[in-house]
C-alpha cells in the first residue's frame, strides 16, 4: 500500500470510528464528497494544508496519519511530498527538510519557502553560519543579499554560498517565492568561533 492509500485508510477509519458520513466530513473540512471518497479509497492525493483539516476535524496530530502500523517510521528513508511540513521562522519565511537523518549530519537539504514582501525600504540583517550553502531557485524570485552586495535570483539560478559569508534574502516580489537550499558543514568549522 502506498503513502497516499494508507493515510486515505487511516481518515476512513477515523471518520467511521467518529461516526461521521462523508457528508458531514466534507461539510466539516470544506472537502467535496466526491474528493474525500476518492482519497479514502487511495484514488486522489491530498495537499499538506487540506490534510491538516482532516487532522483538525478528526482530532488527531497531523504525525498520526503518517504512522504506518505495519513499519517504524524510521526505516522509511525516503520523505514523501506529502508528508512535508513547513515550519515558520518568521511570518514571511518557512522552511521544510527534505531528509529524515538528524540536522547535526553533514548535509541538511531544505526547501525555502518566501511569503511576499511589499517594503523592500531596508535589506534584512545578514548573517554568517558556519555552514557552506548551495541554492537553486525552483519558483519566484529571490534577492540575495550576500555580503556587500544584492542579487537577484530567478527559477533556474543557482549560488553557492561559503561557510561564514554575511548573507541573507528576501522575496519583494507579490507572489510566493521557493528554493532548494543544501547546507553542508565546513571542514574548518570546528576551528571558528560560532555565531
């Protein structure tokens, strides 16, 4: 059973568990009837956001419907799309990681994800982690603030970005702005003082 048809299992039970028709779950959830059955059913995918409803009306963690009873999470090694949760770092800055190996690794693979931003008056504070990035834009446009100097980044650009370079971005743009970021640990970071 795949990712998709096992969390589609997993709501149809809770829904039957909880005594609700497909009716009142769609009414609940804002859902159709028909796109509820066919997820049920493991016909449909389900966006992250739709899927926090469900967890929302049948009161459970959103994690509960990615437990699998028949294999640990952890030996999953492979992130599925639908199972991305972006965290907020700021209201206009989220970031999802796209590994399940702990972030003390050597490699930490992220998405970025920038909300827009109409004031564009002021760069924002810079800073210099220890750790060397490489950026690929896949959607919007980005600007790049990286040490005494901006630049802006469109879908396909690319940067890479080393260990304790000032830098920072910004999306001054009205629609949303997503990039892959792989940061990897310097070889000389043990050796430099932490930020």
């Amino acid at each position: 059973m795949n990712a998709n048809a096992a969390i589609g299992a997993k709501v149809k039970e809770l829904r039957i568990k909880k005594k609700f028709t497909l009716k009142q779950l769609s009414m609940a959830c804002g859902l159709s009837i028909g796109f509820l059955s066919q997820f049920e059913r493991g016909i449909s995918s389900i966006a992250l956001d739709s899927l926090e409803k469900l967890a929302d009306v049948l009161e459970v963690p959103l994690a509960f419907l990615f437990e699998d009873g028949q294999m640990p999470k952890n030996q999953d090694p492979v992130v599925h799309g639908i199972e991305l949760q972006p965290n907020a770092v700021s209201d206009k800055f989220y970031q999802c990681k796209l590994t399940k190996q702990n972030v003390n690794e050597a490699m930490l693979p992220q998405i970025i994800i920038l909300m827009p931003y109409a004031d564009g008056k002021r760069a924002p504070e810079i800073y210099s982690p220890e750790r060397e990035k490489f950026i690929y834009v896949l959607e919007g446009v980005a600007t790049l603030f990286l040490e005494d100097k901006q630049y802006v980044l469109y879908p396909g650009d690319s940067i890479q970005i080393h260990a304790y370079q000032q830098h920072n971005w910004e999306n001054r743009t009205p629609r949303i702005t997503r990039f892959l970021v792989i940061s990897t640990f310097h070889a000389s970071s043990d050796t430099k003082a932490q930020n």
